[in-house]
C-alpha cells in the first residue's frame, strides 16, 4: 500500500519506498493531498513528480530508473540540423522564453498525441504549474514564426535542474526546436541534466537514457545547492552551443521577457 497525504504538514515518504519495477504501477509513492507551490517545491526537490488524470487524487511518482537528456550528449540529426540552420537564418524565426507561458502549458494540455486518450495536464495542473511559474520556478521556451506561436515547451528549474514536463507543436519539429534551444541555455549557465521523467522512444532519439534514482538524486542533491539562474532571457548567441553561432550571431538583439 502506498501512503495517502492529508496536507502540506504531512513529508513525502522517502521515493526508495516508492513501487519496485515489475509492480502495477512502478515509481509509484504517495497519492493525495494538494498541489500546492510548497508541496510541488518539495516533491521536486526530492525527485518526485505529481501525474495523474482527470478524477484521479495527485499522485506522486519516482521512477526507478529515470529517464534524463545530458545537455552533452543531445542529438541533432541530419535534417533537424539543416531545420534549426534554417530557423536561426530566417528573419521572423526566434525562441521566446516566458512570453506566453500561459499559451503554452495550455497547448500542451490540448495537443493530441499518438496513443494516448485525453491529457494528464489537468485544469489543476495548469492552474498550480502557472501559480508556481508566476513566482519563477516554471518557465516555458517557444518557437515564434512570424509572430506566430507554433511550438514550446515548459518544465521547472531549481537550482542548476531543470525538469521538464511536457511540449506541443503545430509546425514540423517546432517543438524539437523549443527544445535545443533549452539545450543551448542549459550548456550556457551550467545545468548538466534535463529531467525527462519517462521513458519514451522520442527522447532516446534525441539522446536521453535512463540512470538509477541513486546516481540521479546525488545529481539532484549537487544541482539543487548551486546558484538559481537569474537571467531567462534567449540570447540568439546561444546557438553557437549546437554549431549555428555566427548565422545566430547576426540575427540581431537577444529576445527579452514579456509578460505571460
């Protein structure tokens, strides 16, 4: 049985205690109790990730292994490097970062998706996931196209870690875009790991793998202790992380922050 949490007074149980592989429902810890912004700051910052659907109580997840993206070790093929090269050399193309988050996390909630029936971004996950980015804990990294919106994704950062949580796309890899794009921030300010949470045959093309929860909470434990990252700004300089720094260069100012 795995404990349920009344409220915010009750700690997460320890996730060694979370269900083995080979069980039901495997990384499963806790369930109950609210998503509030001090109950998801210290479940993140123990490795543990609220998902559950509509009519289900939170429930709270640290699979073991879990799946992570190296920022050293992303992935570009062929034809997604000739489509970034493209992007970061076409005027009207730029990656935003926190401009239109409330966009984003709900386009994440809505985009259909191959194999799966309805979304785990629940109206109180967006709800708690916009509170939490209001105080700077989420943030979101977009593709823009002409003014458009048309890819993004968003996810947490604490410390040097960033978690993250889900993407959408209406354009052909908009969203893989969004994506290096983040890869390039996190190789900028110091940030090894992207947690991916699950593993998925998408990410693995990209470059994630899994690691044992052990190697991944000393990662979690040296990340959290580091200093926050203070500037969410996309300096279009940053492609030259992936190889496209003289075409980013020349693209003009770095784009700033607007309100959500």
């Amino acid at each position: 049985m795995i404990p349920w949490l009344h409220d915010d007074d009750t700690p997460l149980p320890d996730p060694r205690f979370a269900l083995p592989r080979g069980s039901e429902a495997p990384g499963l810890l806790a369930a109950g109790g609210r998503l509030s912004i001090e109950r998801l700051t210290e479940a993140y910052s123990k490795g543990v990730f609220p998902w559950f659907s509509e009519g289900q109580p939170v429930l709270r997840w640290s699979p073991d292994p879990r799946m992570v993206l190296p920022v050293g070790q992303f992935r570009l093929s062929r034809s997604l490097r000739k489509t970034i090269s493209r992007f970061v050399r076409t005027p009207g193309c730029e990656v935003r970062i926190d401009s239109a988050f409330g966009t984003v996390i709900r386009r994440c909630a809505s985009t259909p998706r191959e194999g799966q029936d309805g979304s785990w971004i629940v109206p109180g996950m967006v709800a708690a996931y916009s509170a939490w980015h209001r105080q700077g804990a989420v943030h979101s990294f977009e593709t823009w196209i002409d003014g458009e919106l048309v890819g993004g994704l968003y996810g947490v950062s604490l410390g040097r870690m960033f978690f993250g949580e889900s993407m959408f796309s209406l354009q052909t890899d908009a969203s893989k875009i969004a994506l290096a794009a983040l890869v390039c921030f996190c190789r900028e300010h110091g940030v090894a790991l992207i947690d991916c949470q699950q593993n998925t045959r998408h990410l693995a093309s990209l470059g994630a793998h899994e690691i044992c929860r052990a190697d991944f909470e000393r990662h979690l434990t040296l990340s959290l202790g580091a200093t926050p990252i203070v500037d969410w700004t996309y300096h279009p300089r940053l492609w030259v992380h992936l190889g496209f720094g003289s075409a980013a260069a020349a693209s003009g100012e770095p784009t700033t922050k607007t309100a959500a």
